[in-house]
C-alpha cells in the first residue's frame, strides 16, 4: 500500500483530514464535484434514499480542519470515491477513523466546575512566589494572567489553589469562580478539548443549550462577553501548551486567570510565567512533618533534613515519603537511606509523574533523558550531551532545549543543564529497558572519550549495567548530607533494569 494510503499515523481529527488532503492529490485530485457525484453513484447502488446523498458543500466540508463532530459516514464515502472499493484499504481508514474520534470523545470530557476543588492538600512556604503572584494579578493591570510552571510534582496545583483561595478571601460572594483540569500531562487520558471546557463554562455562566455556540471562536466570544465586568477568577490546571490555553484565557481587565503547566508557555503573550522550584530546604522539611506527623520526625530531625535532601526537596516525593512514614510505624527514620527512598517514592507516585512528561517527549529526546543517567548526578553541558548520542552539537543543543522546556532538565549557567535527582533515578530505571547494552557501552565509550580530549580528570568506574559491568565517569564526591548512611549504599548504585 502506498505510504500516502496509511492514516495509521493520525492521531487527532485534523491530522486525519490533513492524510485525507493528501490522499486526494494522490488519486489525481479530482474537484468536489467530481467526488460528490461518486458518492452520489456509490449510495445509489448502495440503495440509499436521496434525501441522504449530501451536498457538493457538505463533501467540501469534509477537507476543512477544525471540526469537532465530523459525519463518519461521510468521511469513508470520501475514502471510497478516492480509492474505489478495495476492503484492505478502506479498512485501514476505517479503524484510523474509529480511533480518532475515540480521542476526540475522550478529550470531550472534561472536569470544570463553578467553585475550587475541595480538599487542598497540605501546604508550606512559598512566601515569595505568593507575594510576586498577588503583585501580577493586581487589579488595575491590564491583563490579569499567571502561568505557574515546573516539573512533575513541583506543587504547582497546591499553589495555584492556594493562591486562589487568598484572592477570594474577603471578596464579595458573587464573583464568578471557574475551575478546569485540562489533562496536558494526564497518563490515561488526551488533553481536554477547549470547545468542551468552554461549552462547560457557557453552560455554568448561564448558557442554555440552544444559545450555545457551535464553532470554538463563538464559544470563546460569548464566554468573553459574560465575563466582562464580573472579576471573575479563573483556574486553568495544568494545560497542554499556549493553543489549548488561548481560547480560555478571558483577557478582559478584572478578570483574573491562574494558570499550571508542565510546560514553558513561551507562546503566551501578556501572562507573568513564574518557575515553581522545588521547595527550600526548610520548607521542604516542614512539608515533610506536616504529612509525617511531628511526632514522627521528632527522634531524629538530622535525618528527616537528609531524606528531604535525597529526595530534591520535590513536595509530591515529600508527602508520598511523609505518608508513608505515618502509615509505617515501625521504620525509623534511618531506615529510609537513598535505596528504598528512591524506589518508595517512584513507587507510589513520582514515577507516574514522570513517566506522562516523558510520553509526550519527541523520540531524540526521550532517548537523550535516558543517556543521561549514565553522566553523574552533576551538571552536563551540550557537548558532553552529544557524545552520549553520538550525535552533532546542533541535535544535542536541540534535545536539551526540548527537556528544559518540559522541565526535565534544569538549565544552571549557558550551556550547562542538571537533572533532578529523582528526574535522574527514572531515568535509570528506563536506560536498561529502553536502551540495549550494546548501545549503552557505545555511549559510555564516547563520553569517556570526550572526557579525555578535553582533559578532564575522569577516572572510569564500573556499573551494572543490564547484566554487563561497565566504564563509566566515576561519580562526585559525597555531599555532606550523605555521609552517615549506610556504607553498602553509598558503595554505588545499581542501574535497574
């Protein structure tokens, strides 16, 4: 089958109409006429009453990107008047069909509500990021907009609410509140559809059903128009990217708009991008006793620091680690050094975090997160990156900007990125199942070799890794913070396979 013939690579409703385009220039790119006469021929043999045979403007619609509920019946008709009535083929485009609008109903789903969720989960610090928050979404500012980004797991939602919930305190009752969770890093589940968030908030602002607007532009215009002059706050939980965002954003002055995202929204004109860290030491262990229990941390607060330390001080690790050590009595907290830390914190949460940036990742830099687990917890510069691949500067360049974009890596200095540590531990666990040894000692052997040409002191050690023991760059020196454990732990680590 020629290539042009397989949709199996569409993934969205517009990407099925762009293979559809591209299918009719391959069947010599008959008129609209041409193929609505064929679909005329095709359901008159078929026995179809005329009544049902569409318009020459219907079929043309059929080519249009950006509809939302597309007439199935009428797109494999167009299918067939292409490539005539070869079952193999019109097969392929069926079942590509089927899942396309499966994703399309499932991003018409969508969790938006009229009031802040409940049950905020527990919260420290963050004084600075509040105040610098409070100041952009200030009333008198001409747009009224906040983008909070970072990595998995960086307590962003906890913030946004946080900050929600101070802006309404002592406000009058009937402002407006909306709230939506827009899935741009759901693991199960497509980034919701802003036509649906939209027709949601329409119908929750007072839209009834047959005044609401079809086409998405409509839907953005009246939700607009009803927001006007209301000082209406509007959450928008982690959203995708700056296209699913704008038609949400009311851009009204008054209105105020908070915004999370795994991202960096760069394409969002008008809107305060403030980075979410992870938490400041002090906070971090506040956090921690805060989930734990006082109680709990009390007998040994040197090591409750060091396990916040090993974790980066990242809030979901803390309070899965928190959790787990009220719900575990009988561990100490000694027992908690780097091994089952690690493993307890990727186990009930982190890791799911994680691996839903890590899917929507293009494939270079997919792979480039998992070689990267071979170069020490320490900063890498985009030479050392490329050695890994074994590819040029400029790809490698490219792959780190992807990763800091998605908050994977962190940029330190020009030219100079670090992994969080547990960003770093994921990526252990994939190195061996995604990478084949063979390609592994490949890229250690390079980036040895590059330690060489720029005279680094780089003394080889060895790994385990998938069963082979290993050259690889001999890791930094202990910190401070993990000298006391255990000395089989501070040993080396084993790569999981």
């Amino acid at each position: 089958m020629p290539q042009v013939l397989d949709p199996g690579k569409a993934r969205t409703m517009d990407e099925f109409i762009a293979e559809l385009r591209l299918l009719k220039a391959w069947a010599g790119n008959p008129s609209i006429t041409e193929i609505t006469r064929r679909i005329h021929r095709d359901w008159q043999r078929a026995g179809r009453p005329r009544g049902e045979w569409p318009a020459r403007s219907t079929v043309g619609n059929c080519f249009q990107v950006g509809r939302r509920r597309p007439n199935s019946d009428l797109l494999l008709a167009v299918v067939q008047a292409l490539v005539g009535t070869d079952e193999a083929v019109l097969s392929v485009w069926r079942q590509t069909l089927r899942a396309v609008l499966g994703e399309a109903e499932a991003a018409a789903r969508v969790s938006a509500y009229d009031r802040l969720p409940a049950g905020l989960p527990a919260f420290v610090g963050r004084t600075g990021l509040i105040a610098r928050a409070e100041v952009s979404l200030a009333s008198g500012r001409a747009v009224q907009a906040l983008a909070l980004e970072g990595m998995a797991g960086a307590g962003k939602t906890a913030l946004a609410l946080h900050i929600a919930h101070r802006l309404l305190a002592g406000e009058r009752t009937d402002v407006p509140v909306l709230f939506a969770n827009l899935r741009g890093s759901a693991p199960q589940a497509p980034p919701a559809d802003p036509a649906a968030v939209l027709e949601t908030f329409l119908r929750l602002l007072g839209t009834t059903g047959d005044r609401m607007p079809y086409g998405l532009d409509a839907r953005a215009a009246l939700y607009r128009q009803l927001l006007a002059g209301t000082d209406a706050l509007v959450v928008l939980d982690d959203a995708a990217d700056e296209e699913q965002l704008r038609p949400l954003l009311p851009g009204i002055p008054g209105c105020r708009t908070v915004i999370t995202s795994r991202c960096a929204l760069t394409g969002l004109g008008g809107a305060t991008r403030l980075p979410v860290p992870p938490l400041a030491p002090n906070d971090s262990f506040e956090l921690l006793r805060a989930t734990a229990g006082a109680d709990r941390i009390a007998p040994d607060v040197g090591a409750a620091r060091r396990i916040a330390d090993l974790l980066g001080h990242l809030p979901l690790a803390l309070s899965v680690i928190g959790r787990h050590m009220r719900d575990h009595p009988a561990w100490i907290l000694g027992d908690y050094y780097r091994e089952p830390l690690i493993t307890l914190a990727l186990e009930d949460g982190v890791r799911t975090a994680l691996s839903a940036s890590d899917a929507r990742l293009p494939k270079g830099a997919r792979r480039l997160l998992r070689l990267l687990a071979l170069h020490p917890v320490q900063e890498i510069d985009a030479a050392a990156a490329a050695a890994l691949l074994g590819e040029p500067s400029a790809a490698a360049e490219h792959h780190l900007a992807t990763l800091t974009t998605a908050h994977l890596i962190e940029p330190t200095a020009p030219d100079r990125f670090r992994l969080h540590p547990l960003v770093h531990a994921y990526a252990e666990e994939r190195l061996c199942i995604d990478e084949p040894a063979s390609r592994i000692h490949q890229a250690l052997v390079r980036l040895l070799e590059h330690g060489r040409s720029r005279n680094a002191a780089v003394r080889p050690e060895t790994r385990t890794i998938g069963g082979f023991r290993l050259p690889m760059p001999r890791q930094p020196a202990e910190t401070a913070g993990e000298t006391r454990l255990p000395q089989h732990v501070r040993a080396g680590r084993v790569l999981a396979a």
